[in-house]
C-alpha cells in the first residue's frame, strides 16, 4: 500500500482510463497502477470502477473489482450485507454519509453492480433495527450492550455532545471529518456511545465554532510596551 497523503486516497483502476470531472479535475489512470486521487472526487472514479486498494479486502473484489453475476432475492441481500458490515470494520473517509449512512456509491463499486437507494435502506435499516434487538454486529461504530445512556437533561446533552467534538478536534484524523471538515457523525457516535442526529451534530459545530474567537481573544498576549527614556 502506498503512503498515505491527507485529502487523497490511493486507488486503482482495472483498465486505463481517463477521468475527466465537473469539478474541473482530470486524471489519468493506468490499469494496475496505483496512484493517488483527490477525496473530493473520489465518489467520481468509483463511479466509473476505480476503487480504493484497501476495496482488496471488500467482498467482491477478488476479481478486479466485480462480482460475476448480478446476485438476486437473498443472495443479493447477502451481498449487500456483506459490504455494509466490511465498510463498517474498516471505517474510512467517504464510506459513509455525513448523517452516517452507507454511500451508495461505494457499496456498488464493492458489488460490482448497481442498486437502487431504497433496497440499500431496507438493508441498512434492517441491520441497525437488529442492533438494536442486542444482535450486534461486528463493526466498530455500532452501539454496544453496554452502551451508555444518552443525557434526556438538555444541559447535560450539550456539554456530551460539545466533549464528543473536542475528542475528535484533538484527534486530528482526517477520518473523522466530512470533505467539508465537518466532524463525522460516526465519529461522535464512537466516543458517546450513543445516536447522534444530524441536528444535534450541526448545533455542537456551530457552538464550537463560536467560541474558538472568545478563547483566541482571552488567550492572545498581551502586547509589550515599548519604554521610550
């Protein structure tokens, strides 16, 4: 696997291709070569079959990427339950949806097949309500048994959530942020223990940001002052 690069993600194409993009990027990439491409565009070229090389551990992607036959009924299902769960292990940057729904994109590029946006729902909706029956799945951001309660105290939920987005501020992983730099719901539903809406995420940001000018204010020193004799 190649270096690591913040804003880029190391993918590869089957065959070579030219990505040409609205966004005004245009790439060329050489069958079998690796080589390192824009997160801004990323949903872009896996939209067209070039995926990311750490997809090598998706289900679906022994053979360049595809599967051989379009699954249906259970087996299709089976599949799409089976990207959902690897996408969740491995937790990277453009996986998952600012609100933390799988990208549909990246789902099909793993199948090798396209999928309509409701049976991906069903799917997902399916998963999390088993979750939910203590049926956990093996995957890093579900909640646990264990998990802790979320505050129903309006002052005690903000002060939770404003501590979730300072974890993730320190942290610094360019994972736990949207293309934005926005903190990832995922994120904070990891350190909390519990579900966040995108309501509430937005609100603790915006708070946050607020008070970064107060804290750079009382926390500037104070100019010296030049002593003329």
């Amino acid at each position: 696997m190649g270096k690591k690069m913040r804003g880029m993600t190391e993918v590869v194409s089957n065959r070579n291709y030219n990505l040409a993009t609205t966004k005004g990027h245009c790439l060329y990439f050489k069958k079998g070569v690796p080589r390192q491409c824009p997160n801004v565009i990323l949903e872009d070229a896996i939209a067209v079959g070039i995926v990311p090389t750490d997809d090598a551990d998706l289900p679906g992607n022994d053979q360049d990427g595809v599967l051989p036959v379009e699954a249906t009924g259970s087996a299709r299902i089976q599949q799409i339950r089976d990207i959902i769960e690897a996408l969740m292990r491995r937790n990277q940057r453009g996986d998952f949806s600012a609100s933390g729904v799988p990208a549909k994109k990246v789902v099909e590029g793993a199948l090798g097949y396209r999928i309509d946006e409701t049976e991906l729902n069903k799917v997902w909706g399916t998963m999390r309500m088993e979750n939910a029956d203590d049926r956990i799945l093996d995957q890093d951001n579900m909640l646990g048994l264990d998990a802790p309660e979320k505050p129903e105290d309006a002052a005690e939920l903000k002060v939770a959530l404003s501590d979730a987005i300072v974890s993730v501020m320190d942290t610094g992983d360019a994972d736990d942020f949207t293309a934005a730099g926005v903190p990832q719901i995922r994120s904070m539903v990891n350190r909390l223990g519990w579900n966040v809406s995108e309501d509430e995420r937005d609100s603790a940001w915006a708070a946050y940001c607020e008070e970064i000018p107060a804290k750079a204010v009382t926390s500037k020193p104070k100019p010296k002052v030049k002593v003329t004799k």
